[in-house]
C-alpha cells in the first residue's frame, strides 16, 4: 500500500449510531415481518427456530429437552423432510411429532441451469411470495447467493432487484430453507465431513438488504453455522450491505460473518444518486464503521463491492480517490461490470478502463479482482434478480 497516501481519519460513532437509532431500525422491520410460519393443517415450521427455540417448542409438548437434539441433527446434518425418517426417535413419537410440528422448504417454482454452470431457483414461500436463490459453482466449492426479502427497500438505481417494491421480510426459515434446498437439488446431504463440497459458501447478496431484517438473518446464519448441523464455518458466510450503519455494529459484535459493502461511489454526491441510503449514512459514517468491525484485520478483509457503470463511476481519477478512502483499512475491491437490464439506464464500462481502473488499486496494494459475469443468459447475475411473478406484472401492465 501507498505510504504516502494520507488516512481517512475515522469518525467515532454518533448519535445517530446509538441503540434508540438500531431500536428504530427494529421497529420498522417488525412492519414487514413475515406471516406465522405454520403449514395449511396449521402444523408449527421447525426450520428456522433457534436451539433455544427448538428446545422450548419440545419440551412444551411434553417431551425432553434432548430430543430437540435429536431433531436438530435430522434436520441440519441429515436434511430430513420428513419426521419418519429419523430413525433414531421410535415410530409413536415420529407420528405424534408430524401431528403438531413440520419441516419444510420453500417450494421451487422453477429452476433454471446457465449455460456456465451457475444455478438459479424461483422459490415460493407459503404465502404465495416469491424470491430467487443463486448457486455459483467453482472448480472445487461454490457459493449460495440467498435472499432476506421480498423485494427491496433501497431503490439502487443500477439493480434490477431494486425495482421490485418491499413487501416483506423473509423468516429465519424462509432464509435458511434456500440453502438446504439448494443442498436438495445437488443431494449434499447429510453435511460433509470433510473440507471439500460443492455448496461451500453462503453469500447474503441475493434480494433485498439483510441489515433490514436482522434478526431473522441473524437467527439464520447462526443455524448456518451450529458445528452439530449444516457446520459452515464464519469465515464460508459473507454478508453484503449497502450500509446500515447501525446495524453493522450489531453484526459484528453478535455474527463476525465476512463483511461486502457494496459502495459504488466515492463522493457523497454520485453515492446519494445511486444508492439512496447513503443521504442517510454517508461514506464517512460508513468507512468509519468498516474500522470498527471485528473482522476487519489482515487475514478477513473487507469486500467491497464496486459496479463499474460508463462514465458515471469509472474514471482513473476516481479509482485513485477509492485508494485514499481505503487507506488504513484491510479490503479487497470486487470490481463488478454492470449486467445491463430492460430499462436500466446505464451501460458496462469498456474493458480497458475497467482494466485502468484496477491496475491503481491493484499498484496501491488492493487485490481488485474483475467479476466475471456468471448466469447472464438466465437473469442470474448481479444486480439482475427480480421475481418472475412481477416481471410478469411489468409485462401485463404494458399490454
């Protein structure tokens, strides 16, 4: 890294940063919470509550505490449906347990394979509420892109899923289902023991922003990560937000998940225009919670996300105020070329100042890497997600 540059002094949290302000936050979450996670036959969801959850859910129905246990490792580390399948729990009590409890997934509506290899699902919750679920294959791990609404509340003018209003929170369930469903598809159960498998990773980067619907992410991810089920590790799991600052403190503290930020701009002013909530958390307030986050250290950088959008966000003069602003603070830059929607009115930046631009973050020490696009040909690309059911909408109303 540059020696000379200067550091961006960071700015200690604010009144703004305070719990009355996560408290708000909260407060207009509860606004979207999803419905109560119970089947038709009005059987309560297992998938999604947390141990203590679990736990209290059994002993209520007059059963032991380890049986939660039990259960938890039937529904985490062997991916069973179905309560006949656990072996270990005698058939009375599998059929009195199927009487009251159920675990479920979302339905697939449709599922769809790039031409790369990238896998993309249309899930259907309960409700009738849909979203979309990415699995990103690699040579020998992959990564699951997994949404926490339904829709958005951001209004990102470059995203495609931006375009699609708020309509609800997703359920820690709903959240979690998506990646055992994706291990359904690609029969990766039960949880492999080794190193090696294909849906190694979680991404937190599909619709919606996660840090609006905290705790049901937050309940989600640590299902994710119990080492008695599906056992990813903190350092498999990357949570991306536009920048809830508050909330970002939060996570740190309770998850300590990697960290993407998807910044896209270096001044207040482009930034307002492209991504909103910056009026509200500007790139000060939220480099500054960067610093403050836990995992911020040489071995588990920060990400930042970085679309590369023509002539609006891409000059050299511009890529070398992004190192100024990284000074001091342990990151990678995702250089992201823009996946061009119907409507969108931006266009990719040419390849040679894309290269430009990553060749000065590459110089000042920021490993850069350049995306490459993967499910274009199926809408799966970042920044593209956006649900069937309302591209459907669009088309009728323009009819």
């Amino acid at each position: 890294m540059n020696a000379q540059t200067p550091a961006i002094p960071v700015a200690p949290p604010t009144a703004s940063l305070t719990e009355a302000e996560r408290t708000r936050i909260l407060a207009k979450s509860a606004l979207f919470a999803p419905p109560a996670q119970v089947d038709e036959h009005g059987r309560r969801e297992l998938v999604g509550l947390s141990r203590e959850e679990l736990t209290q859910a059994v002993v209520e129905f007059g059963e032991k505490p380890f049986r939660a246990k039990q259960i938890w490792h039937w529904i985490y580390f062997q991916g069973a449906r179905d309560f006949a399948q656990m072996s270990s729990i005698a058939k009375p009590m599998q059929a009195k347990l199927a009487e009251r409890f159920t675990i479920g997934r979302p339905g697939v509506t449709t599922e769809q394979t790039s031409t790369d290899g990238t896998r993309k699902w249309l899930f259907q919750m309960r409700d009738k509420q849909q979203v979309e679920t990415v699995y990103i294959p690699e040579e020998d791990r992959g990564a699951v892109c997994i949404s926490t609404q339904v829709g958005c509340t951001l209004s990102c003018r470059f995203c495609h899923t931006g375009t699609q209003k708020l309509v609800r929170n997703l359920s820690a369930g709903e959240i979690i289902g998506q990646f055992m469903a994706a291990r359904d598809s690609y029969g990766e159960w039960p949880t492999p023991q080794s190193e090696t498998r294909m849906l190694s990773n979680i991404v937190v980067m599909g619709m919606g922003e996660p840090l609006y619907n905290y705790e049901n992410i937050a309940t989600a991810l640590k299902i994710a990560m119990d080492n008695e089920g599906i056992a990813l590790s903190r350092r498999r799991i990357t949570l991306s937000t536009s920048g809830v600052v508050p909330m970002m403190d939060r996570a740190g503290a309770e998850l300590g998940v990697n960290l993407a930020v998807s910044l896209h701009a270096v001044t207040d002013e482009l930034r307002d225009e492209i991504v909103p909530l910056n009026r509200k958390y500007p790139i000060k307030e939220l480099l500054a919670a960067c610093h403050r986050y836990p995992g911020a250290s040489n071995a588990r950088r920060i990400t930042f996300e970085y679309v590369m959008l023509d002539g609006i966000n891409d000059s050299e003069a511009e890529a070398r105020e992004l190192v100024r602003l990284l000074h001091g603070l342990p990151a990678k830059v995702n250089l992201i070329p823009f996946n061009p929607w119907p409507g969108s009115p931006y266009a990719t930046s040419k390849r040679a100042q894309i290269e430009r631009f990553a060749n000065i973050l590459n110089d000042a020490g920021y490993s850069s890497p350049v995306r490459r696009p993967r499910g274009k040909d199926i809408m799966a690309a970042c920044g593209q997600l956006k649900t069937e059911s309302e591209r459907a909408k669009k088309a009728a109303a323009a009819a």
